[in-house]
C-alpha cells in the first residue's frame, strides 16, 4: 500500500519497534493523526487465541467513561410497550416485521447497532444474510437481546462498543477522536484492555495478548507495550 507524504513523515517522528507505555503512546498517536478531519483512533489487539474453538472465542461489551466521539444510530425490534421504551430512551429507529422488507430489499441500513427484545430474535433472525456479515446481529453476549431497551439504548449512547475476534484472532475497536485530551483516550484505552483482560478464556494457553497497536485513521500505528497495558 502506498502511503502519503504526512504518513511518511509521521513515521520518521518515532520508532516504529518501540513498545511505549500506554500513556506515551496516546501522545504519539495523537501526533501520528495528521489528516484535515478528526480521526478515530482505533486500538488492535492480536491475540493468542484460536477463534476456531467456542470456548476462546471472545466477545462481549464495554462502556468507554468518555464514549468514541461518534453520533451511534439505533435501531430497536421491539413492539407494544417495550417499543414505547426504546422511544423514550432515545432509540433513532424502533419497529418490528415491517422493517423486514425495507431492509432486505430496499437495502436501507441507516442504524450502527441493533438492539432485540428476546421475542423479536425470530423476526431479526430472517435477516441474518444481511445483518451477520456486517457485524449488525443482536448477540445477548454484548447486551444487545435484552428486554432492558432503555438500559441497552443509553448505554449504546453513551458510548458502548462491543469486541469481538475477527477470523485473524485480532480484536479491533475504536476509542476516540483524535481531539480527545490525553487523559480521556488514556481512560477509554485502559476501561477497554480492563474487560478484554476478564475476558481471557480459561482454556488458553500461552501468551494472551501478543501485540497491542494504536492507530489513527490515516496515520502510522504505534505499539504498546502489553505487559504494561495489562496493569
């Protein structure tokens, strides 16, 4: 991949083998971020599990103490009172089988997380096709089949994001905005590394979390040092 002029020269301003404390590594990372919008920063974390096997496989729900800067649309599969709740607590979009169609055939995807109550996971599951390969599908693991729609709604609002391997055993979330202070990127990186440390499966064996890697949007990754991520 061919990298641009900033991208270039953001890479010589420090070494790219350095393991940096999580602190130092904010502050690079902030650096790095030389695009004209605010870019996300985004942690990596390659892990030694085996995705293949369900007992190491992770995935679950944190909420960042300062969320990711990013406005998150809802779209709640509710009905009757349950519905009225998801409303009220701020939900951008809230129906039931009539989104069915609109989604599989009008392709309409105007939402970033979708929250279930337990009884509608029948409707929601005729649009496994289209939800599941975008990462979309309600899982009762990330708190997203829940019959607590308000607790769900705000929550998500407030900045939760849910994590979860990819086919690469490598874990990655965003957590903040570039214009985010130090300290804040600092709070969400460690609540983040906190749970995904809980998260360890009991069955594995060997390192746990091989490489961890900050990155912006545009700019060069810069590696953290792990064993002083997991203090």
């Amino acid at each position: 991949m061919k990298h641009g002029k900033k991208y270039l020269e953001a890479l010589k301003s420090f070494d790219k083998s350095t393991l940096f404390d999580p602190s130092d590594a904010v502050a690079q990372v902030k650096k790095n971020a030389t695009a004209k919008f605010d870019e996300t920063i985004e942690v990596h974390i390659r892990t030694g599990c085996d995705g293949r096997h369900a007992e190491q496989q992770i995935r679950g729900a944190v909420v960042l103490p300062h969320g990711t800067g990013k406005t998150v649309r809802v779209l709640v599969f509710a009905k009757g009172a349950k519905a009225d709740e998801a409303q009220a607590a701020g939900a951008d979009h809230v129906g039931a089988e009539e989104l069915i169609p609109k989604i599989q055939n009008e392709g309409w995807l105007d939402f970033d997380v979708v929250v279930a109550t337990p009884d509608m996971m029948g409707v929601v599951g005729r649009l496994g096709k289209v939800l599941g390969p975008k990462g979309l599908m309600p899982n009762p693991k990330a708190g997203t089949v829940t019959m607590d729609v308000t607790k769900a709604v705000e929550d998500i609002k407030a900045g939760k994001i849910e994590y979860r391997l990819d086919k690469a055993n490598i874990i990655h979330v965003p957590i903040g905005k570039a214009s985010f202070d130090d300290q804040k990127l600092l709070d969400n990186f460690n609540t983040l590394l906190e749970a995904i440390n809980k998260a360890k499966p009991a069955s594995l064996k060997g390192t746990y979390l091989k490489s961890i890697t900050l990155a912006p949007t545009m700019g060069p990754g810069v590696k953290v040092n792990p064993i002083k991520a997991v203090g």
